[in-house]
C-alpha cells in the first residue's frame, strides 16, 4: 500500500544536520510545505548545496535558546501546520557524573530538552488548531544508559517524559506526539568518531527519516504516546 501524502506544513529544527537533511527531503518528496530552522551560515550554505533550493522549502534563522527564537520559527509558519520534527540537540561525552564540568551537565539539558519544549510550546497554538503531529528524537541510551554521558542521557529520558506528557495533555485536541529512538546514525561524524565500528550494523538517516514522515502522516493516526526503536541491527 502506498505511504499517504503530507499536507499542510511541518515545522523542523536541526534541518542542516546530517539526519535533518534526511528529514527535508523525505518530508518535500512526500508533498509537504517544510520550514526548517537554521543556526549558521555555513549549516544552511552546506543544506542548499545538497538540496538545491526546493519548491516547499522555507529556512528561517531562529536561535532556540531562547523564547524569542522558538516564538520567531513559528511565526515564520503560514498556512496549517500539521507537523513539528524536534531535530535540534547535542551530544557530550566524558567522566561521570563527579568528574564531568557541571556546565556541560547543564548544556546537554539546555540541547536536547530545552530546545524542543521551547518550539513545542510555541507551535502548540497553532497544532491545536487542526491537530497535528510532534516528533521528537530521543536516544536507545535513554532506556539503556551508558557511563560517561550522565547529562545527554538525563536529557533525553526527560525528553521521552514530556513526549508522553504531551500525548496525555493535547490528546483531546487532535495533537499526537511521538519519539524515536536511534541507536547509532550512521552519519559523517560519527564514522569519524569510530571509525572501527561495524557501520553497517547502523541505522541511516535516510531510513529514520521514513519512520518520521509515517509518524507524521495519517497512516500512524492511531498512534500517539510512542517511544518508537530505531536500531538499526545495532540493537
């Protein structure tokens, strides 16, 4: 059976990333508007080289740290928006929890949690109104932790609890939220960071970015409150 076709405008932060690329292009091919937040110059000269400049596509510079920045991505939405994809976070490495900066303890929180609440909470007015679809990226570590990444992990279960949250407070307003759980993306950087690994045993962005657009469209409409596995055969 085909896939169903996006409509409307779907909402990403962290397009100019190796899986946010991924995301853009299954998203434009599958009939969305997209607007895609962008942070540098060279992020988004790097996106355009690779994708050209697209019928459906939209970037908008929007600094989530901060509300103003969450506040100016949402505006920049005209028309329906039926989908927001929180793309943006970050990953630190290093001692435990007694040996790492408390800083980037913070950082990681300020990534992966505080970006997407931001946008979340300033897209949710207008997902209301039509119901919609959130999208965010948690990490298998989050279920399964790891030493030496205290701060990303804490981040991105809190992250799983305000998905959950979200699909419970907004349930009754057509709002879904959903995450997925990648194991390792095989993505540049981290070959580079591994270059020993099993790269095949991973998951590419191109096959998250199918599982995205299908929590997304109304093929997963019954689906809300999913902490979704993307493993890959690295599981």
């Amino acid at each position: 059976m085909e896939a169903s076709r996006l409509d409307g405008t779907v909402l990403v932060s962290g397009g100019t990333g190796a899986l946010g690329r991924a995301v853009l292009s299954e998203l434009l091919e599958s009939g969305a508007r997209v607007v895609s937040t962008w942070m540098s110059e060279r992020g988004r000269d790097s996106l355009l080289d690779e994708l050209g400049e697209p019928d459906g596509l939209q970037l908008v510079q929007a600094d989530l740290s901060g509300d103003e920045g969450a506040a100016a991505a949402a505006e920049a939405v005209s028309g329906p928006l039926t989908g927001l994809v929180n793309l943006a976070g970050g990953f630190a490495s290093g001692g435990r929890l007694h040996e790492a900066p408390p800083e980037e303890f913070e950082r990681q929180i300020e990534l992966n949690l505080m970006t997407a609440m931001r946008l979340t909470r300033a897209t949710l007015p207008k997902l209301v109104e039509g119901g919609g679809s959130v999208v965010c990226v948690g990490t298998k570590a989050a279920l399964q932790p790891f030493s030496g990444a205290s701060g990303y992990i804490v981040a991105k279960a809190a992250l799983l609890a305000l998905v959950r949250s979200l699909a419970i407070e907004y349930r009754d307003d057509g709002v879904r939220a959903n995450a997925i759980l990648p194991s390792v993306i095989d993505t540049p950087a981290n070959r580079a960071a591994m270059p020993n690994a099993d790269h095949s045993s991973w998951v590419s962005p191109a096959e998250i970015a199918v599982v995205i657009r299908f929590l997304l469209s109304a093929d997963s409409a019954p689906v809300s409150g999913a902490l979704m596995p993307v493993y890959g055969r690295a599981g």
